[in-house]
C-alpha cells in the first residue's frame, strides 16, 4: 500500500479518505480493491452479491469516530447498509421483522455449520440488510408522523440492534445464530 500510493504510513489512513472525495462508495472501492480480506463477495443464483462488510465497518467507524467532520464527511453516508453478520439476524427475529422457515430454524438449532457462500448464508445476510431497510423506514416514517426530523442511517440502526442482540442474549439465543466460518464476519 504505501509503494503503491507513495504515502508513509502515517498519511496512508487520511490520504485514503481525500481519496473518496467525500463519497462512501469512492472509499469502499478503494478498499476492497486493495485489500483482499475486505471482498466479501458470494454468488448467489448466478449473481455476485457484495456485502463488504469489513469494508462498511471501517467507512462507518471514520464516520462514526470524527462525527461525521472532516475526513468522516461523507456526502452520500446513507448508501451503506447494515452489517450483515450473525448476531443482527437474531435481532431482526425477535423483534418479528424477519421470520425463518422450520427448515432454517433446524439448521441453527442443530447447530449445523453452513459453509461461506452458500445460498443459505447470502439468504440470511441478505434479507437481515432488507429487514434493517424496513426497519430505517418505519423509523423514519415515526418520526415525520411525530413531527420531528432526525438523522437516522442504516449504521445507526445496526448499532442498536446489535448492541441490543449482546444486552438480551437470553431473548436472542432461543434460536442459535447461523454458523459460517468465514474471514468477513
């Protein structure tokens, strides 16, 4: 990275970020082609789904961690989605956003590993992205029926319901979360 950039190590973080000019996507491609754990690509019926989720992650904490100012401003912040992984899944079913078929339910109750990229998997990471969307909406849609504007995105939401997935374990954990062995999650 820094012969490629000719950077030193301590402008590579800040020049990665002037480098998006402001835009999410601009960063996020910069990253996964760059560094290869980030590609977290499946196929899925003949398409290749990207979920990128160590590649969100990092964008979202720059957002996150310098307030959305300066090198965390992004124009366009709202074009990542959640992070899909193991634990939100469990989340967006106990609060009746998501439903399993007995088949799936089987599977995690028996704890049966699905192996990365498996129709199942992207199943499940893809329909916990759509479950946030709604999720974002209906908040959304509270808060203009309320009369009040607030600034809500797909991170915030996944923060919450992760953090409430880790607080209520006990409520979560009556159904196990999918197993997948995999790098990106």
């Amino acid at each position: 990275m820094l012969e490629k950039f000719c950077w030193s190590d301590t402008l590579v973080r800040f020049r990665l970020c002037d480098a998006s000019w402001k835009d999410v996507e601009n960063l996020m491609n910069i990253i996964v082609d760059n560094f290869e754990s980030y590609r977290d690509m499946s196929q899925y019926k003949d398409k290749t789904v990207s979920f990128l989720k160590r590649a969100q992650i990092l964008v979202s904490d720059i957002w996150t961690c310098l307030d959305g100012k300066g090198l965390g401003e992004f124009h366009n912040i709202q074009n990542i989605t959640m992070f899909a992984d193991y634990r939100v899944p469990q989340s967006l079913i106990a609060f009746n956003v998501l439903q399993y078929s007995d088949e799936l339910k089987n599977v995690l109750k028996t704890r049966t590993p699905i192996m990365p990229g498996d129709e199942l998997e992207s199943e499940i990471r893809g329909m916990s992205i759509y479950g946030c969307d709604m999720v974002l909406e209906k908040v959304e849609e509270m808060a203009l029926e309320g009369g009040r504007q607030i600034e809500v995105n797909a991170i915030l939401v996944d923060y919450f319901l992760w953090e409430w997935a880790r607080d209520n374990r006990s409520l979560v954990d009556e159904l196990p979360f999918h197993r997948c062995r995999t790098i990106y999650y």
